[in-house]
C-alpha cells in the first residue's frame, strides 16, 4: 500500500512544519540551484508576508519525495489544516528532491515559518544538526506554529494506542518489549496506568486496537493477545509501590465492580483510608459474577483484585446500600462517599408471554448463579436474545451448564453485534448457533412453562441518531424456534431504589443518577457516583477510567481544591516514557503480514466450565506479532527509519 501527500495551497502558510516534523524525510519545500525542476516565477513566491517573500529557493508548498508511511504527523501538526493523506493506493510518482538550507540561529523558541530545511540523505535525522535535540509541542489553538525545544516541554504526544485506551496505557512501549523478548518489563508498563492489567490482559474490548495504524495496512497489532502474554510470562506476584503520604480522611465506596475498585486503588495510591462495600459474596462485580471463569480464570482476576488490597484497602461483601447500610449511615461515618453499584436491572423484551411462562430468565441472573453456584444447570435447547458480551457469556455458560442445543438471536447482522469479534469465534467453535437478522415477537408456552420463541426476520432500515441502520421487520417471515429456556441479554439499567426517600441525590428518567460531569458529585454533599450508575452499561477499561476521575475529584473535595488543580494521576505515580533504541534506527515493515490467531481448545472443553477456552499466544506467535508494530509512541522522537515496503510484490527496503 502506497500513501499520497495532499496540501490545500490556499491554506498553506509555507511553514515547513510538516517536512522537519516528517519522521522518514519524504518531503521537501526547498528548490534546486541546478538539478532537478525549476518552478515558475509565481511558484517560487511565499505566501508569508515579510522578508521571507524573497527567499527565491523555496517551494509555495511541500512536495512528495520519497515513500510515506502514514503516520499522519505532518497532517496532526500542520497549523492551519492544510495536509490530508491518502491511503489505499498501487504506487505513486515522488517530485524530485532540492537542496539543503541554512540553519537557524542559537537559543530559545523560533516560529518555524521562518526557517526550514530539509535533510533527505538521512531519514529521521535532526533537522537542524548534530547538538540540537528537539520534539514538536503539543499545540493548544490550531494558529499556534511553534515548536520547543525538547528540554523545554512537559507534555507528551502520545501514538493512536494510547491516547485511545482509556487510562492512557502506553501500548507501544509494552508491545515493543515483547518484540524484544522483556516481557517483566512489559507487564510492567502495562500495570503502571491500570488497575487492572491481568483482566484486561483477558476481557479488555481493546479500543486500542480500533486505533491501530497497522489496520492501514492489513490488521490492528493484538494489543490485548499480548497483553495477556506479558502476564502469563511474568511472576504472578504485582507490588504496587504504598502512597509517599497519608490523610486522616476516610472514603466509602459502595460497589466492589471495576468503577470502585478502581477508585479505591488510586484512592489509597494518594494517601486515603478507603471501605468497600458490596451485596456480593466476592469482589470484582461483575468481572466476577458475569464474566465466567473460562474466560476469565478466578486466579488472574484475583492477582489485580489482591494487589490493590494490599494497599490497605477494606472490603465488606454481602453488604447491600439500603438493606444492610444505608447512603445517611455512610454520610455520617465518611468523609466522603462513592456510589459505583452499576447497572443492577435486566432490560425486559417487551413481548406477549415473557411474564407468563417459566423459563424466561434475565442472562445476568442466570450468570450470577453460574458463576456463584457450580451446581447451576440448564437442559434442553436455550435461546439468548442480544449481541453484546453479556449474550455470549450467557450462551457460552449455558452450553457448559449442561444445555442440549444453544442458539444465539441477534436482531442485526454478526458484523454488528457489539461482543468482540474473538467472543463470537470461540462461541461458533463450540457449536453454539448464530440466528442474525432475527428478532423474538413472541412467547409461546403450555402447562406454564415455555416451548417456543416465535421469531420474525428483519432488514436494516433508516439509519438511527447514531448512524446505525435500525432493523426493521419482515412480514410474513415468522417462524417458531423450540426452547425451553430464554436468557435476556438486550441491556441493563441502574436501580435507583436503594436511595433512601427525601435524598438530595438526583435520579434521571432512564433510572441513572445525575451527577456533575467534570467533578462526578451529586446533589448530596460529599457524595459521588461513577460507573455504569450514571452512564449505563459500559466496559472495563472505560469503568476504570471513570473509576480514575472519581477518585481525583474526591481528592479535590477533600482537599478543598479545584478539581483541574489536581492531576489525574497520582504525583508520584510513575509512567514509563518511550525511548529510542540503542543506535536510535527504527525497522518499519510494511509488507502485509497476518495478525496472530489466539489459539484455542477443542470443542469437546466445554465439558469444564472453569477451563480457559482460549490458549493464549505461544512465544513465537507473540515475538512475531509485536514485531509488526509501527512503533507510533517514538515516531515524535524522530528516531533514524529503516522501512521494508511491499511494491509489486517484493520487499523494498530504504533507509
């Protein structure tokens, strides 16, 4: 795959940003004294008002001149917006190439749009020479055009993994040292910003992966394959480091899922006495009782749940707010409270017969007793109706709770279904059926118990407010599928009823509570809710981000500061910064290579209900596939680039 570098000459201010930023040097704006193509009068005129109208040697605008990799820093950077690159194409034709410019001046900041220079013969060198180390700032207006010097900035510009993992963990760095076979150092960095690096490792949705830019070219790096891999090659002991300082104060947290455990972990990292209470017999929520064991094994979600207990961190389990301790009880003990009881109530079909026949259950509740009660069975054939993780954990478990025949119905297409792609293979793999395009209208039962689900096929109609196309019914295509047993996996939704009456804590019509969006408090002083309570449903790695902020804001309450005076993060919560490697070169392969397939077990492993289904990445597997990495998190470093380029089917290399 080639790229094509466009600029909008109109909006083109001549800066030249965009070719010292070029990480591989592919373009150039300065004009040749002899070789090469000489433009015409008009073309040699800079659009920036000054003395720099003279400078006869450069272009009006950069040009291509060597292989682009994609890597969008010109277009990032480029103060006014002018540079789009295209993707997508067989080949392309490079201008030729001009000679070197002079250098700028000693000392301080300079606005670039008056020098630039280009250096082709050294790809991700320097561009202004030995001695003058340097790294593009984050920009806070898009008019700004400055650049800092490197000692000057403080903030870091992160690679697209990064920014889209919601507690920002530093994906590249950790896929990068498993390329290089240090996988303790790994796991390391993949701990540093999350609470929870074995169960993600695990049942992370991997946004980061949607961000991949290797998917421009074949397939996103398995960020959470690897992930997993750091873990199981590390020793199963994490120590996090106790906080430097220690307030008096004390904190509630009502909710032991990932939103509380999350906020009690950077709670106690900054010094806190924190209590966790929940109406469940084992912490996790429903990491634990709704994720089942084969896809998360107890010990892995034990190891995070652990570490951030010995932090000191108290846990009460089967303490329900508003049955065994009230929200007033909490707010008379506690400085400060958090609600993060999640999204406890199970969405109902809304068709005939569902409060009628037996055998209708919520799939969190049929999940709960499997995960709780390992004497939980179900027999004959079951239907799961939805598409999410929460159907797929449903059917998967009751395969393993001993059902005849487990079929799956999803009112759209399998492309659509929000459970992860790897979720729906292994569920195939093991023999459960995938009705797509088919929605229940109907229950049918005799002796009060269920018989049948009467479904109707569906097309997509007009798109919805957010861009899908809403399912639309068939007519005349009804037919009856035998079941004995349904499990409702369509969505749930926070109970509000442990409130107690006359409480300043505001409920919104959907039954979540309402919160101020920037500090998370509710209408009830020193009381804070996060998490699916407020949002409604929603994974892991974004609960613990919410986790993360409510954490921090109570930390500003109680330390009656501004809640932007205080760092996300912990002040002395350390973060692994990329680095160059030794020799400073960066290999970038570019030739279309297969993503690592997660291997795993024989379909007759169903057998075992407590049985990782999935096998995890052998060694060579995992070498190979944290190879193919872009290493975006050093690109702004503009390391020395070695790319291998796939052109008319052969390997192209050029430094």
């Amino acid at each position: 795959m080639a790229y094509r570098f466009h600029v909008n000459s109109s909006a083109c201010i001549n800066c030249g940003i965009c070719m010292d930023l070029c990480p591989v040097r592919c373009l150039d704006m300065t004009r040749p004294s002899g070789e090469g193509e000489r433009g015409q009068e008009q073309e040699l005129l800079s659009p920036t008002p000054g003395k720099s109208a003279a400078r006869s040697w450069m272009m009006l605008a950069p040009v291509q001149v060597a292989d682009c990799i994609g890597c969008q820093v010109c277009a990032q950077e480029c103060p006014t917006n002018a540079i789009t690159i295209e993707k997508s194409l067989e080949e392309i034709a490079f201008a030729r190439r001009g000679p070197l410019t002079y250098l700028p001046p000693e000392g301080g900041w300079l606005p670039l749009d008056a020098y630039t220079r280009a250096t082709p013969e050294e790809p991700g060198e320097t561009p202004w020479g030995e001695g003058r180390a340097w790294h593009v700032a984050e920009r806070k207006a898009i008019w700004q055009s400055w650049r800092s010097w490197l000692g000057e900035r403080k903030e870091d510009l992160r690679a697209p993994c990064q920014a889209a993992c919601p507690v920002g963990t530093n994906a590249g760095l950790y896929v990068s040292l498993i390329a290089e076979g240090r996988d303790e150092e790994a796991l390391r960095v993949a701990s540093e910003s999350n609470p929870f690096p074995s169960i993600c490792g695990r049942v992370c949705t991997a946004p980061c992966e949607d961000a991949c830019r290797r998917a421009e070219f074949d397939l996103p790096i398995a960020i959470r394959d690897l992930k997993r891999f750091a873990t199981d090659h590390s020793s199963n002991t994490r120590v996090i480091p106790h906080p430097t300082q220690h307030h008096p104060e004390r904190v509630a947290i009502v909710g032991a899922g990932p939103t509380g455990l999350s906020a009690a972990y950077y709670l106690a990292r900054r010094g806190y006495r924190v209590t966790i209470f929940d109406a469940m017999p084992v912490a996790g929520g429903m990491m634990a009782v709704g994720i089942p064991e084969y896809r998360l094994p107890r010990a892995e979600l034990n190891r995070d749940i652990e570490a951030i207990r010995a932090l000191g961190v108290e846990m009460h389990f089967n303490m329900a707010i508003g049955r065994d301790i009230s929200l007033s009880q909490l707010q008379q003990e506690f400085d400060a409270v958090l609600l993060a009881v999640g999204a406890q109530r199970s969405q109902r079909l809304g068709i005939w017969g569902e409060l009628l026949w037996e055998g209708v259950i919520p799939a969190t509740t049929f999940l709960k007793a499997f995960n709780l009660q390992p004497e939980t069975r179900l027999s004959g054939k079951v239907a799961v109706v939805g598409g999410g993780s929460t159907a797929l954990d449903a059917a998967r478990s009751a395969l393993r709770a001993g059902a005849q025949q487990v079929s799956i119905l999803y009112r759209r297409t399998r492309m659509e279904m929000p459970a992860q792609v790897e979720e729906v293979r292994a569920a195939l793999e093991e023999g459960i059926a995938l009705q797509e395009s088919v929605a229940p209208v109907q229950l049918l039962g005799a002796d009060g118990k269920l018989v049948a689900v009467r479904c109707q096929r569906m097309l997509p109609g007009e798109p919805d407010a957010q861009g899908r196309r809403r399912p639309e019914p068939v007519l005349g295509t009804e037919f009856d599928l035998e079941v004995e047993t349904i499990l409702v996996a369509i969505g749930e939704a926070p109970d509000p009823a442990f409130l107690p009456e006359g409480t300043s804590v505001g409920v919104a019509p959907w039954g979540g509570l309402l919160i101020n969006p920037t500090t998370l408090a509710t209408g009830a002083p020193g009381v804070f809710a996060a998490g699916d309570v407020t949002s409604g449903p929603t994974d892991i790695i974004h609960a613990a981000a919410h986790g993360r902020k409510a954490a921090q804001s109570i930390h500003a309450y109680l330390r009656q500061l501004s809640p932007s005076a205080v760092s996300e993060l912990p002040e002395d919560e350390f973060q692994t910064a990329s680095t160059l490697p030794s020799g400073g070169l960066i290999t970038l392969d570019l030739r279309a290579t297969p993503r690592a397939i997660m291997p795993l077990r024989q379909k007759d492993a169903v057998s075992n209900r407590s049985q990782e289904f999935a096998l995890g990445l052998t060694e060579e597997q995992a070498r190979r596939e944290a190879s193919r990495c872009l290493r975006c998190d050093v690109a702004y470093l503009c390391p020395s680039v070695h790319v291998v380029a796939a052109k008319e089917g052969k390997a192209a290399k050029r430094d």
